[in-house]
C-alpha cells in the first residue's frame, strides 16, 4: 500500500510541475515574485549560453590552429616509418641490416598495444594491417564549429582490397558539444575470397541426392577490426524499435564512437610512445593466441551430414549490429 501510495504522491507532485505545459506557461503560471526571479535566472542563462557558444567556437579555432602545427610533424614520422627519409647512423653504431626500410608494421604494433584497438584485431586482420602505413586525422571545422572529426587509415597496395585509404567521419551535432548525429566509414573493396570481416561455410548435400547437388552456402559475419568502417546506424523514426534493442544500438555506438576518439585524441599523436611501450602498462600486452576463437558449426536439418566451414575469408563470432563489444579504455601511465 505504501508504494501506492508514494505512486500517487509522486504524480501529484508532477503535476503541479507542470510537466504538460509548454515553458512559457510554465512560467507564466508562477507567483508573480517566483515568476519575476525566474525570468532573471533565464537572463543569466542566456549570458551563459552565448559565452559556451563563444567557447566553443575558439576551441574550435584553436584545435584547428595546432592541428596544422602538427600536421609536418606527422608527415615527417610518416616519411620515417615508410622509409622515405632516411636517419644517419650515430658515431660509432654498429653496422645493422640496412636493406630493412623504415619501421616494418609500425602502425599494427601501436594498434596492438592499446586495448582499445586491440580487442577488435583478429589473427586475420594482423596480416592486413601489415601493409597499413599511415593513420591520420582531421577535425571539421565549419565557420569555427566543430562538426566532427574524420579518420584516414592509409594502405599500401596489398591482396586483400584495392583501397588506398579508409575513412570513418563522425559527425556532431555542431548545436550540442559532444553528441554524435551518425557515423560514416568507407565501403571496402574486397579481393575475391580476401574478405576478412566474413566466413563462408559450406554444407555438405544429403546423402542419395542427386549426384550434381551442389553444397549449401551461408555467409555469416564476423568480428573484424574493419568492421569498424561499417558502422552502427540509428534506425530511422519510421522504423519501430523496443527499449532494450534501443539501449544495446546505444551501447554499441557508444562504443564505436570511443574507438574513434581514442585514435584521434591519443594512438595519432602519442604513436611512438604506444609502438615503445611508453603509452601503456604491462596489463595492456597483447599475446598472440590468447583470444582463440570457437567457430559455431552450420546446422543443418536432423538427419543431414555435418557441415563444413570453408574459412573463405575470416574467423571468429558474429558481430551484433556492425559494431564491436564495448572496449575497455586505454591504459596509459
């Protein structure tokens, strides 16, 4: 009784709130003295709110500043990296391998040593990611707001797709700091049988079919580190969607926005601390094997034969909505 009770209390109390009112008869239903202190209270708002406008614009401006200072600074690491600026030995350092050019696989060890990234790579996106020499950023700056930020992940030519860069852009809703409107990432063009965000399985026909059966086909998703240029998307409002599939959408884009920042804000400018080991904590290692993966079978009808996974391109779990599992944060000292 005493919850229905609190029940009744609660919505009595609502009402005089007058939450089905509009604001302006909201305040215009106050006391005369309330509603003349509230009305000054929304003055001193709106000097706050053209202030945060104010703010914001200049830390858009002042990102935008240092971001083309950086800019020849990371176009020289890249020219390091790739091997297309040499460093001249020291005085008196042993002579070393020299037809070794830049720093091999120098972007796939800074993914591997931040948790963040590193949950999403699979055995079979190492080998991709090898041939990955570049990450690079950009913010969107329209007439000083920002708009969002883009991210550029650079190839070199290699069998798995034709691509030269991919791209994942976040747009930001530029009238609230911070809130995401949708994400954007480059469709990949993936060589025949190259594919790795897929497995293909094949079922065997029954036994006593017809000798030309040909086996059964089934394509399933998998977790992938590209899948990250496939992201989650926010159902139009004509499409109806029950709460909880709404709040799992929500953490999964969460998730995927917090990858993205993390690259920008952290594994860009700070890549040569992550590639040292500097950046990160001995929890954050990354050991091959360690994450070894189930595949579940193909099941077919009672009676039929096994099935058999013909791994055409990738292994691992299927992945719910496009989007990866929420990340833990990276560790950093």
């Amino acid at each position: 009784m005493s919850g229905d009770n609190d029940t009744q209390l609660i919505q009595a109390k609502m009402a005089t709130l007058g939450l089905d009112q509009t604001p302006e008869e909201f305040v215009a239903g106050l006391a005369p003295p309330v509603k003349r202190r509230v009305e000054a209270l929304q003055e001193l708002q709106a000097k706050h709110d053209e202030l945060e406008a104010q703010f914001r614009k200049e830390r858009a401006e002042l990102e935008a500043k240092y971001e083309k200072l950086y800019a020849p600074l990371y176009v020289e690491r890249s020219d390091i990296v790739q091997g297309s600026k040499e460093v001249p030995p020291k005085e008196g350092e042993p002579a070393g391998d020299e037809s070794v050019k830049g720093i091999p696989e120098f972007w796939l060890t800074v993914l591997l040593k931040c948790e963040v990234t590193m949950d999403m790579i699979k055995d079979k996106d190492m080998d991709v990611l090898k041939y990955l020499r570049d990450v690079q950023a950009e913010g969107l700056v329209v007439e000083g707001v920002s708009h969002g930020f883009k991210l550029r992940f650079l190839f070199d030519s290699n069998p798995y797709f034709t691509n030269e860069v991919l791209e994942k852009t976040y747009h930001m809703l530029p009238e609230d700091d911070g809130v995401l409107e949708r994400a954007e990432g480059t469709k990949i063009e993936w060589n025949a049988g190259k594919d790795v965000t897929v497995k293909i399985m094949k079922k065997k026909p029954k036994k006593g079919g017809k000798g030309d059966s040909k086996p059964q086909v089934k394509t399933e998703r998998v977790d992938s580190f590209f899948n990250f240029f496939d992201p989650p998307q926010v159902p139009d409002g004509e499409e109806e969607i029950d709460e909880d599939t709404m709040e799992e959408l929500q953490a999964i884009i969460e998730a995927d926005y917090e990858v993205g920042a993390t690259i920008r804000e952290k594994l860009i400018p700070e890549a040569v601390s992550w590639y040292t080991g500097e950046a990160m904590d001995e929890d954050g290692m990354y050991l091959p094997g360690d994450d070894d993966e189930d595949d579940e079978d193909f099941e077919g009808e009672e009676g039929e034969d096994e099935d058999e996974d013909e791994e055409g391109a990738g292994a691992g779990e299927g992945q719910a909505a496009g989007g990866q599992a929420q990340p833990p944060e990276c560790k950093q000292q």
